[in-house]
C-alpha cells in the first residue's frame, strides 16, 4: 500500500502551493481512500474513486507511479511529473509524491504473540516442525549411557522409526570424524560446554548428506546429568552451495574464454565479475588494475567525462530490460577500436526470459565485442565502399563486379558456375517483434554463419536489406543445387535469442545455371535469379527454384503477353474449350470433359494464345494461380446458365498449377463456389501435375485429403514421366491416373511403353483408381488402348477440343416447347 500526494503543477507558480489530495493505493493499483480534496484535483468525489483502479485518472501508461521508470524515483523521495485526466475529460500536469509506502502483506493483525511453555507444545506439532525442517533432538543420558531419538533424527538417517540401534552403530553412519564426535562428547559431559560440527553422514539407504550436529549439557543439581541437542540436515544447502560452485566455475571458465568483454556490477555500481580481457583493457586505458568489489565512479575518479558517460549507460540499463549501442571504448582522443555494447538488466526473480513487473533491480551486465571491422569510422575508406557495414559481407557494387569478372573471364567457354540468389521470408514482422537493432544482430549472425558455410572460392553478398547471394564458382549443377538446399536448411535452423523471443524463419530461394550461352551482363544475371526466387516465394517459400540462364532474345514478348493475361483475368474475358474423354473399355453415359483456357488477342483479329506461349509467363509472373480460379469461376458460372447438362455432367477436370497445389487456401476455394453451385462437387476434378506431385508429395496429399472432404476428386495428370509415378499411382490419394504422352506416342509398336502402361493400369486399378489414356491420336494407339484395358480415352482421334458452348444438349422440340440447343 502506498499513499501519494498529488497536487497540480504549474511552471510559473511556487512549489507547494495549490490544491492537494492525498490517495492510498494498494499494489494491485487499486485505490483504497481519497480525501475530502480529491474533487478539487481530480474532478472525482472520494467515493467515486474508492475501489477503483488508479488507471481511471490517469492519461496513459506511462504515467503509472508503480512503473519501473517512475516507481524508483519516487520511492528515492523525488518528485515525479505526470499528466492526469479530469472527470470533464480534459488532460493536466501534476506533481506525484511518495508520503508512505508498505508492502500490503506487512499491515499489522490484531492477534498477540505470547510464549508457550514447552511442556504445551504437541508432540504432532514437534513431528511437522522436524518434518518441515529436516531435523531431530537427541538426548543422551550420561548414568545409563542410553541414547533417545526423536522420528526426526530416525527419518534424517533414514531408519525405520524405532529402530534399535547402539551409539557405536549410530557413528557407524559417520564417514570420518568418528573419534571428535567422542572428545566433544567427553568434554561437554566434564565441562558442560555446547559444541557444533558439520559432519558428512551415510544414511541406511547409502546416501550421502550433510548435517549439523548441536550438543549441550543438561544440568540437574548443579551436575550435568544429560547430553541433548539436535541434528539438522544441511544437504539441501550443500547441494546448492556445490551447485553455487560449478556455476562459478563455469561463469569464470565462459568468461575467460569469451573474446569479448564481459562485465556485471550493482545497482551502486560495484563490480561482481568480470573477465580477463575487460581487465586488461581497462587497466591499459586507465591505469588501474579492477578488481572484485571495486566501484566503478571510484576507480573513474580522475577521469569525469568517462565516469559520466558509463554512469549514464548504466543507469539506462537499470531502467530498461537492455538495449545496445555501438561507440568507441572511451572518449579520450586518438584512434580507439569501435566496441558494440549489449547491455541486459539483473534482477531478483525473472521468468522465462519475462522481468516481472513487482520484481527489482539487482544490478546490470554488459557484453561488447569488437565491431572495429565494420565500424565506418575506422578510416577504410576503401573497405566502406566494398562491404556491408552491419554484415561486413560484400555488397551489391562488389558483388556484382566480381560477378562480371567471372562471366568475362570464361571467355564463352562452358562453365561449371551458378548464382544463388537469397531473400529471407517473412523477414518484416522482426522490426514488430524486437525492433531494428535485433534485426541487424539477426542479420550479422546470420552472415557469419553463411560466410563460414560457403567454400572458400565463393563470394557471399548482402544486396539489400533481407536480400543475399552467393556467386558459386567451379562447381557442377548437381552440387550447386546440393549447396543451395544445404544453405536454405542451414537458415531454417538458424535461430537467434533475443530478449526471450526466439527469431527465426526461412528463406526463398533462385538458383540460376551459367553456361556456354550466359550472358554477361551482371544486372540482367541478377535480373533471372531473382525472378527464380520469386517464383519460389509465391510457390510456398522455404524451396529453390532452379534455371538454366539465357539471353533476352531481341523478340521477347513477355510484357506483352504479361498485358493480355492480365487483361483477359480483370475482364473475366478467358476463352474456355473443352475436350470430351471417351469411354473406351466400355460403355459409360454422361460427359466427361477436361477443360482448357485460351487467351484473346491483343487485338480483334490477332491469334489467340494458347497454352505453352501464356503459362510459362504467367507462371513466372504469379499469375497462375489467379488464372486458375478464374477458369472455374468462368466454368461454373456458364454451367450454372445450363442447367439441363446437370444430369449428364459427370466429369469436369481443370488443371492445376503448382501456385495452386501450393496454395494453402486453394481447398476453401473450392468449396466457396461449388457450395453455390447446382452441380455435385464429386463431378468436378482437380489435375495435379505428376512432376508437382514428385517434388511435394506431402503438400499434395494433404490437398487432396482437403478437395475430398469437399466431395472434389484429384487426378494425376502426366503419369508415367519418371520412375515415381508408380509409388505416386499406388500411395498417392488420388482418383485418376492420367497417363502421360511420353507413353503414348510409341504405344502400337513399342512393347517397353506397353509394359510401363499395363502396369500403371494394374497399379490404379488395384488401388480402386480410374485410368485415362492421353494424346490418342491414330487408331493403332487406340486399338491398343482397348486391348489394355484403360477405362478412358482423349485425344485428337477421339475429338479436339471444342468451344464450351458447343456442349449444350442437343435441341429437343416438345409440344410445350423447344429444350435445349
């Protein structure tokens, strides 16, 4: 409970004068009593504020008188200036003063305390004091020579209460000092003198503990007639003494080995520790060897501006949880190294990394490194301009110097080179979590780490800010795209502490191949990775894309086709066809179609573009996903204008790309449209790409598991590609196997594409899945297809694909009127 006098402030008026009122507030911020003055300050009558917390009359948090920045000023007997909240709602200054302060536990009872006579005391209250406190009473009588024990003293040496047990076999317990327990023994029953020793004792069960042992004569007469006293169990103290101990030494031994400087003090500014480079430092600097208890504004005496400053810092680092500063290690003129200083609070009790709020101040430590590399006033000027200064790492002008170097110094010979281009994901919501200054500390160790990982004849590069690369010369294809995947793991496992928070994240990544054909521009190399990285990032992030580079060729139309998706998707403009799959082992009603897309000219009568000139592109772009959705989009909604074909609609495919199976959203999509839909969800089919699938089995299978539950069904598309669409056909939770054209070209006359097919038809249909023959385009190939037993069929043989206004039902005239067409 405190009590605070509060009167309003004015510049141009004498302190102490003014209206005041007094309030008593409890820890929790709740106020307890207001006076009679409190509605001329505050606005508030006395029992408006009782009760309430004290945040009612104050403008922010930061004016809480039990905050760490104001609560030690106060409680120093100063004066504090916060702003206050009128009843009226208007905002004024006042003045806070301390009158009495006292702990809410420390209030005084009404109870008494009287001494009890020992004979009162029950015997079951001396078994859980003994219990609690880890004792027993002894008592030795001297005529009899018989020892009596109280349950304690048994549970100490861990016996069975009422053990029957000799003092000889008592001191069998005793490790060693057998022989002093007996004289102090002797010498308390002859001179009746008290004794305490510590004794190291082996319990019944071989444990090792540590006790006390209190002996004093008992006297009847004027002749000590008894021994009594106790035996008190000091293990606990000894264990955390020893543990005391190891973390000393392993403090003094961190320390030692610790380039840097480490330092603690008090909150008066007495050392606690420090380690061996601080010391040298400090003596070289200022002449005097520190040592253990030394006060720092003593030992600064004769230097003021430098007692000053570290006066200064230390204070702010009381105040504050930490915070970092880099300058050089003293003010004094000449060229000194640049240190970086992290300073972090101590205090008495702290949680999981979490000051808490009622806890206080126990003193600081500091930890500085040696920055003087980087640092920009160390007078390289030519090191400035070729290095990052917060990762010392090369920098986007070096990099790419060295990168043109590289690439004229082929001399259009084939190379074994690759560019690595880097950006961290997610990198923003760092400066939220612990601000700039981690950021940077993030950044710097994440550099030093991609600086020793690389080998030595690469070059490792922070272009910009969460942006990297690394230029990876004389290294094949296959262990450049080994280095990439090492790199991005070696990220995703970097984790950096800072304050109690752990930050780490992942990085997206473009890994360009440079060969014969490499142009030797550094811009437009740059320019390819980081469209590569791109690609990566908008796929699903934490992965590496992969290209061969190329030169821009003189008719490179990419913008322009870039205008026209783009145009085609704002105007919900795509131009759909289908293509029917045909029945071909037997007879099934319904149509089965897969959908396609084309994109309209630039102009009236320009060429459409069809898929292999506009899905490279808009993949590139990140436009795929987008023109995905707007195929169905535009399917559903010319589907929903026929509602006749609804009964014969039994299969509707639309193709995937891999934004799409990457896209954790793709599945709610889904659902959102055909909940509106008048078609089942089970006609509709989603086609995954079987190298999509090969490269993330785990995402696709958990898409499929979403469109399943939705009542959609999943085809792989392109099965047959490569030896894992086998274990791809089996495992995979997909419904349709579609067979890829590489299998179908040869299919009549080849046997080996026979087999392949045969058995990916017997793999699908012993894990209950449809297959679909692709690219049938003669009759030798669909004679084959039949002989096979493939349940459908598509391909120009069977019919090309066809505008989707063409598969309206056919026209029915009835005598109510004409249906269809």
């Amino acid at each position: 409970m405190k009590e605070f006098v509060i009167q309003r402030y004015r510049a141009d008026a004498p302190a102490g004068t003014g209206r005041q009122t007094l309030l008593r507030i409890d820890d929790e911020g709740k106020v307890l009593f207001a006076d009679n003055n409190a509605e001329a300050v505050l606005g508030y009558d006395a029992s408006e504020l009782e009760g309430v917390m004290v945040h009612r009359v104050l403008a922010s948090t930061e004016d809480d008188p039990f905050a760490p920045v104001h609560r030690h000023r106060i409680e120093s007997g100063q004066n504090v200036l916060v702003t206050l909240r009128h009843k009226e709602g208007f905002f004024y200054t006042a003045s806070l003063s301390l009158r009495v302060s006292m702990r809410d536990s420390d209030e005084a009872a009404s109870a008494r305390i009287t001494q009890q006579e020992n004979s009162a005391i029950d015997p079951r209250l001396q078994r859980c004091a003994e219990s609690a406190a880890s004792f027993g009473i002894w008592e030795l009588d001297i005529t009899s020579n018989q020892i009596t024990w109280t349950e304690g003293l048994y549970r100490v040496l861990e016996l069975k209460p009422g053990t029957d047990i000799t003092p000889e076999q008592a001191l069998f317990y005793c490790q060693s000092g057998q022989g002093r327990i007996r004289a102090l023994f002797r010498r308390c029953a002859h001179t009746g003198a008290p004794f305490t020793i510590e004794l190291n004792l082996l319990t019944a069960q071989q444990k090792k503990i540590r006790v006390t042992l209190n002996g004093r004569a008992l006297k009847a007469g004027g002749r000590v007639r008894k021994l009594g006293g106790t035996l008190v169990d000091r293990t606990g103290e000894m264990q955390r003494d020893q543990a005391r101990t190891r973390a000393e030494k392993i403090l003094s031994a961190t320390t030692a080995a610790s380039p840097g400087l480490i330092a603690a003090v008090d909150k008066n500014l007495n050392l606690l520790h420090f380690n061996a480079p601080y010391a040298r430092l400090f003596a070289s600097i200022f002449g005097v060897t520190p040592q253990t208890g030394d006060n720092l504004s003593q030992l600064l005496e004769k230097y003021p501006n430098e007692r000053h400053l570290a006066e200064q810092l230390w204070r702010r680092a009381f105040e504050q949880d930490s915070f970092v500063v880099d300058m050089p290690i003293t003010q004094q003129s000449g060229e000194w190294p640049v240190y970086e200083f992290h300073y972090q609070r101590l205090t008495d009790s702290q949680n999981d990394g979490q000051t808490d709020s009622k806890s206080e101040t126990t003193g600081a430590v500091v930890v500085a490194s040696d920055i003087s590399n980087r640092a920009s006033n160390t007078g390289d000027s030519e090191y400035r301009y070729r290095h990052d200064p917060i990762t010392g790492l090369t920098n986007r002008r070096e990099f790419t110097a060295r990168l043109q170097r590289s690439m004229e110094q082929k001399n259009g010979e084939s190379a074994e080179s690759s560019l690595l281009y880097l950006n961290l994901d997610a990198f923003g919501h760092f400066n939220s979590t612990a601000g700039n200054g981690a950021c940077d500390r993030y950044l710097r160790e994440l550099a030093s780490s991609l600086d020793v990982r690389n080998r030595p004849q690469d070059t490792v590069s922070r272009l910009s800010g969460d942006t990297f690369a690394l230029l990876i010369e004389n290294c094949t294809e296959s262990a450049a795209r080994k280095l990439a995947e090492d790199i991005l793991s070696l990220i995703r496992n970097f984790v950096f502490e800072w304050q109690g928070h752990q930050l780490q994240t992942t990085a997206s990544g473009g890994l360009l191949i440079m060969g014969k054909n490499t142009p030797t521009d550094p811009e437009q190399l740059l320019g390819q990775a980081a469209d590569l990285c791109h690609d990566a990032k908008t796929s699903g992030r934490n992965r590496v894309h992969t290209a061969h580079a190329s030169r821009p060729k003189a008719d490179d139309s990419s913008n322009e086709y870039v205008d026209q998706i783009r145009k085609a998707l704002d105007q919900q403009a795509l131009i759909l066809e289908f293509q029917s799959l045909k029945p071909v082992a037997s007879v099934t009603w319904g149509d089965h179609i897969e959908i396609f897309s084309r994109i309209p000219g630039s102009g009236e009568h320009e060429a459409w573009l069809q898929p292999d000139q506009f899905l490279p592109v808009a993949e590139r772009f990140d436009l795929a996903k987008r023109l995905d959705r707007q195929v169905i989009l535009q399917t559903l909604t010319w589907l929903a204008d026929h509602r006749l074909l609804e009964p014969r609609l039994k299969y509707c495919g639309f193709n995937l790309s891999l934004a799409s199976v990457l896209d954790d959203t793709f599945a709610d999509f889904m659902e959102s449209v055909i909940r509106v839909s008048n078609y089942p969800a089970e006609c509709f089919c989603l086609e995954v790409r079987e190298a999509h699938a090969t490269q993330y089995p785990d995402e696709v299978a958990v898409l499929c598991d979403a469109l399943h539950r939705i009542g959609c069904r999943v085809a792989l598309d392109g099965a047959g590609a490569s030896v894992e669409s086998y274990s791809l056909a089996a495992k995979l939770p997909v419904d349709v196997i579609k067979l890829d054209r590489s299998l179908m070209l040869r299919l009549g006359d080849d046997p080996v594409q026979q087999i392949m097919v045969e058995a990916l038809h017997r793999i699908a249909q012993e894990s209950g899945k449809i297959t679909v023959a692709t690219f049938i385009e003669n009759d030798d190939i669909l004679r084959k297809v039949r002989t096979l037993g493939i349940h459908f069929g598509q391909g120009f043989r069977l019919g090309p694909p066809k505008p989707l206004a063409e598969l309206t039902p056919v026209a029915v005239d009835l005598s109510t009127g004409r249906i269809g067409g």
